[in-house]
C-alpha cells in the first residue's frame, strides 16, 4: 500500500469525528456522535478482497454511526489519490454501494474524495441505461484541489488542516526542500495557533511531517533544527514533543491573560 494511502487511512481512524463533521457539517443534526465511530474494515475486506486485482482497494473506510433516532448508518468513505482521469471510478463507486447495501441491508452514504491536481476531474455519479431499463447512483464529492486556503484556516475544525496540508502538498509539486521546509514551518505555526487536545494534535503534527517528504533525508534534520531554534528554552525535544509544548505553553498564556482580564473587570 502506498505511504499516502496509509496516512489517510491513518488520519480517518485518529480523527474520525472530526472527519465526520468537516465533510458532512449537517451531521450533528442527524447523527449521534456521541455514540462514537466503529470501523468496518472486515466488511470491505470480505466484499472486496485486497488479493482480487479486480478490485484494488485504493483508500477505502466503512464508518458505522447511529442516527439521534437511535438507527445503524452507515458512511463508505473512498479517496481517490491518483493523478488521471479513471473512466471506471464511478462504476467502481457504484459497485461498492450495491455490494454493501446487498449484503448487509443498512443504508448507505458514500463520498469521493478525489486529491489529484487534474482540472474538472470529479465524475459524482454512475449511470446505466440498456433496452427501458436504467440506473442512475449519485454521491457526495471532494476536491481538494479547488478549495481555498483561506476558508480552511477559518475553519476551526481540526481536520480542515488535513485538507490544507493536502491542497498545499498539490501545488507544492516541484517546490524545492528549501521551499518545502518553509512551507511546512508555515503550517506548524497554524498548528500551534490552535487549541485542541494532545492526541489530535499529535495526529496532526504526524500527518504533516510525513505527507510532505524532503527529497535529501539531511533536510529533515535541518528542519527539526529549525523548530527548535524558534524556541527560547527546549532543544531536546523531537517535533511532536516540541509543537505539543509550545500549544500547551500558548493555552496557558491565553489563560492568564484571560484571568488578568477578569480580574480588572471585577
């Protein structure tokens, strides 16, 4: 399996409420994620065995929820990481919905999440007509490519910095390691300037560090030097350690401020 692949699948499984509610926003209305996300990795694998050539298995997640109304849903996630145009992805969607729906009766809701940099490429939809009879499949759709960096650093949701490492990964394609570097300083920065809880953090932080590789192994350890030389005091630690500190040091500033803040109004 292909390292993207892996970091994807990875990202899903860490952060899968998250998930949920950055491509579904609605879903809070609908769904009780309070009853949190089972993975239903066995059940692809029996329908679509990774042996089976006919079936490559690509990025694929099978998320069971519950409803407010107390019902078994669930969500086919598909990520499309390829770099042209496949003539074949929306029978192969297609396929997917009916084989689940057949073997298991639970209803369905699939989305495509397509992370190539080809323009117009985002097929939502299999249609199928023969002698009267027809079958027309819609699903939800994603592209990476066409989204805009500035929503999804106002997007406080923690996995719109996912999409934003993936879109600037996209467009960073020939960039040198010098560049790349920068980059990614630039959006461990955003990461700092963001509350959240150490495991997200660290899901994160581990996300970005490896989805945009160097092309020397030397760089990256240039760039942990450069993390810590923006540090006054902490020269030990590694990334994670570093960017979870620095967050925790943050949340504690914003709390004095706050309680400063209080006090003089009281």
């Amino acid at each position: 399996m292909k390292k993207l692949d892996i970091l994807w699948k990875g990202i899903i499984e860490d952060m899968p409420v998250q998930f949920i509610l950055f491509f579904f926003p609605n879903a809070r209305n609908i769904l009780d994620l309070s009853r949190g996300v089972e993975f239903l990795d066995k059940e692809l694998e029996s329908l679509f065995p990774v042996d089976n050539p006919r079936h490559p298995r690509f990025v694929d997640k099978l998320l069971k929820v519950f409803t407010l109304d107390g019902l078994e849903e669930w969500i086919l996630i598909h990520i499309e990481i390829q770099a042209y145009a496949d003539p074949q992805f929306s029978k192969r969607m297609y396929t997917y919905f009916y084989r689940l729906f057949d073997r298991y009766q639970k209803p369905v809701t699939a989305l495509a999440i397509f992370t190539d940099d080809q323009p117009n490429y985002m097929p939502d939809r299999y249609e199928y007509s023969f002698m009267g009879t027809t079958q027309y499949y819609q699903y939800n759709t994603y592209k990476v490519a066409e989204q805009n960096e500035a929503d999804l650093l106002a997007n406080d949701n923690p996995f719109a910095l996912v999409v934003l490492t993936v879109l600037r990964a996209i467009k960073a394609k020939k960039a040198t390691d010098t560049e790349l570097a920068d980059l990614k300083m630039d959006l461990i920065r955003t990461l700092i300037g963001r509350q959240m809880d150490k495991p997200t953090m660290r899901a994160l932080v581990n996300f970005l560090k490896m989805y945009i590789p160097f092309s020397k192994p030397e760089m990256a350890l240039t760039f942990e030097r450069q993390l810590e030389a923006i540090t006054s005091n902490i020269s030990t630690m590694g990334i994670e350690e570093l960017i979870l500190h620095l967050a925790e040091q943050k949340g504690i500033e914003k709390g004095i401020e706050k309680g400063i803040e209080k006090g003089r109004a009281e």
